[in-house]
C-alpha cells in the first residue's frame, strides 16, 4: 500500500520535478507503477468531468417525471371481472380506503392506487378508480365492489371491457 506522508508530499512541488519522478523516488515505486497510477487518476479525472457534463446538459422532460406524465393507451381492454363480494365492517384495502356498502372502485393487481378507469359492459359504462391491489378470488383479473358489479350487471365471474380515463373525454 502507497502512503504519502507531509515529507513525501514535500517531493511532488519540489524542483519542478513531474509528478511521476517524484513519486517514482519514494520507497517501493516504480517508474512504471506512477505512470499506472498517474494513468488511473487523468481516467477517474475524465470520467467525473464527463458524468457531470451529462447530468448539467439533460432535457428537463427526462427521468422518472417523463414516466408518470407518459399518456396513458386510450384503447379497449378485456378482463375477466367479478364482485368483490359483501363488504365486511371497516374493511381496509391496501390502497388504504375504507369500503362502504356504498363504495364504487376497482382492484387490479398492477395498476397504481387511484389510477382513474372507464369499465364498459354492454352500454353500461362507469368511471372509477383502482381502490385495492389484492384479489380475492383467483382466475380473475380485476374485481368491483358489490355497488359497481349491481351498476354493470355482473354476476359471478365474466368478461368486461376497461379503459384508462383520458381528461378529453372521460
């Protein structure tokens, strides 16, 4: 291991001597090893300058920000859906919500909690939202509350049509 103590630092500014001789002249350096490490320093040296440069020239709209304001696809999807089932008392989903017997929304095993989505089942069609993440039963791919399965007409498992909501129009 190379240490440089105050007397050897001495050496480096002394008689205008180049760094690589003057590192050459302390105990067990050779010439060929403080070229190596000289060599390793001006590469370390040009990679930082370098990820700086690229960090200070990025476009505002890249990184995580570009992801969450990517549009969303505005075509039909299908899924097999079914109700949740009865509410039970103060149940909590994993988004955090509290259902009510009331409640109208969604669980999907993927979506973000409250992504906003359009459910279509004949001419029926309902904005809402994901409120949970955990399925209850398995072979679907997502679930309603009992409200929003009586709105849509689902009865037991079937297959529905859902899309994102776009602003433009719902």
């Amino acid at each position: 291991m190379l240490r440089v103590n105050v007397v050897d630092r001495g050496l480096i500014r002394d008689h205008g001597r180049t760094v690589a001789s003057a590192l050459a002249t302390l105990p067990h350096v050779t010439d060929s090893l403080a070229q190596r490490l000289l060599i390793l320093a001006a590469v370390a040296l040009l990679a930082a300058v370098s990820t700086l440069a690229v960090i200070e020239h990025r476009p505002p709209a890249q990184g995580a920000g570009a992801l969450t304001s990517a549009p969303a696809p505005a075509g039909w999807n299908t899924a097999f859906a079914g109700s949740r089932g009865p509410v039970g008392d103060a149940l909590r989903t994993t988004c955090g919500q509290v259902l009510a017997a009331e409640s109208l929304g969604v669980t999907h095993p993927v979506l973000p909690c409250g992504a906003k989505v359009i459910l279509r089942r004949g001419e029926t069609q309902v904005l809402t939202e994901v409120i949970d993440n955990a399925l209850v039963e398995p072979g679907r791919q997502l679930e309603v509350t009992e409200a929003l399965a009586r709105m849509l007409g689902i009865d037991g498992t079937v297959e529905i049509e859902w899309r994102f909501a776009t602003e433009a129009g719902g």
